[in-house]
C-alpha cells in the first residue's frame, strides 16, 4: 500500500522543495510519461492532467507526518511548499526507492515554471496524435494561456531531453 506513497516521498526529496500543487502534480505527470513508474490516474482539467488520487496521496502523507506542506500567502492566493520531514527520510532510508534518473529529471522539471510544466504535461497527455493535432488542442483548450508555436516546439524539444536523461 505504502509502495506508491513512498515514490511520492521520494520525488519530493529528490527535489528538495517543490512550490505549488500545481507544479507537483505536473511533475509527477510528466515524470509518469516519460517512464517513472508512477501509477496514479490523471484526467485532463483546467490546468492540464490533474490526478485526484495524488491529492489525496499528499494528504496523507502529510497527516502522517512524512510529507510537510507549508501554505503561505502570496498577493491574491495562496501557495504551498512541499519538502519531506525527518519521519518521512527515515522511512525512505527504511523503505528504498529504486527509480533511477529521477532525481536528474525532477531537479530539472523543478527550475522550470509552472506555466511551462503545463503545457508540457498537456502536449504529452495528447501524445497518441499528431504534433500539428496537439497544436490545434493546445491553441484551443488552452487559448487564455496564449502559448506560441516556438513554446510548443520547446515542450517537445523539452520532453525529448527528460527522455534523453533516463537512456
């Protein structure tokens, strides 16, 4: 049961501090498609893929005290910083991890901006169509966002380096 609650821990320690639960969901998604075996299910919302169940995930693991959520005000809204608290390293050193290149991949997503990470999580959640198709998505379902061509051309530029990473 802990199995996949333990990946998350060990995502958010490689990172060190992730800011925003947007970017931690992005992160995780995209690490998932680019062959981390991370096994929460994501639908499409309105930031891009979205997973309830790793909501809940970092609920828990908060309320058990591995995982440290700190909310902060910023202008207009709030925003959460996530790192792992000693209970949660001492039970990563417990419960080992195997997931190779994570670190060098997440390190990387984590320096990107949020804004980023969305489009690149929404190209690679259509990636069963053409790139002129993703194209026509992201112009459509992501217009207020007004990504360009040559942002799109870079989250595939991008995705080919994570995949380059873990090779």
């Amino acid at each position: 049961m802990l199995n996949d609650h333990a990946k998350l821990m060990q995502a958010v320690m490689v990172s060190g501090e992730i800011i925003g639960r947007k970017k931690l969901q992005k992160m995780i998604y995209i690490a998932k498609k680019v062959a981390f075996p991370f096994h929460e299910r994501f639908q499409f919302h309105f930031y891009g893929p979205y997973s309830e169940e790793l909501t809940l995930r970092v609920e828990e693991l908060c309320n058990m005290g591995f995982l440290n959520e700190v909310k902060e005000k910023k202008g207009g809204y709030f925003q959460y910083r996530y790192t792992l608290t000693e209970p949660g390293k001492e039970f990563l050193s417990l419960n080992e991890v195997e997931m190779p290149f994570l670190q060098d991949c997440l390190a990387d997503m984590n320096e990107q901006n949020a804004r980023f990470l969305e489009l690149v999580s929404t190209v690679l959640y259509f990636d069963n169509l053409s790139k002129e198709e993703v194209t026509d998505k992201v112009f459509t379902l992501k217009a207020s966002q007004r990504y360009t061509e040559a942002e799109i051309d870079e989250a595939y530029q991008y995705i080919d380096s994570l995949k380059a990473k873990i090779q």
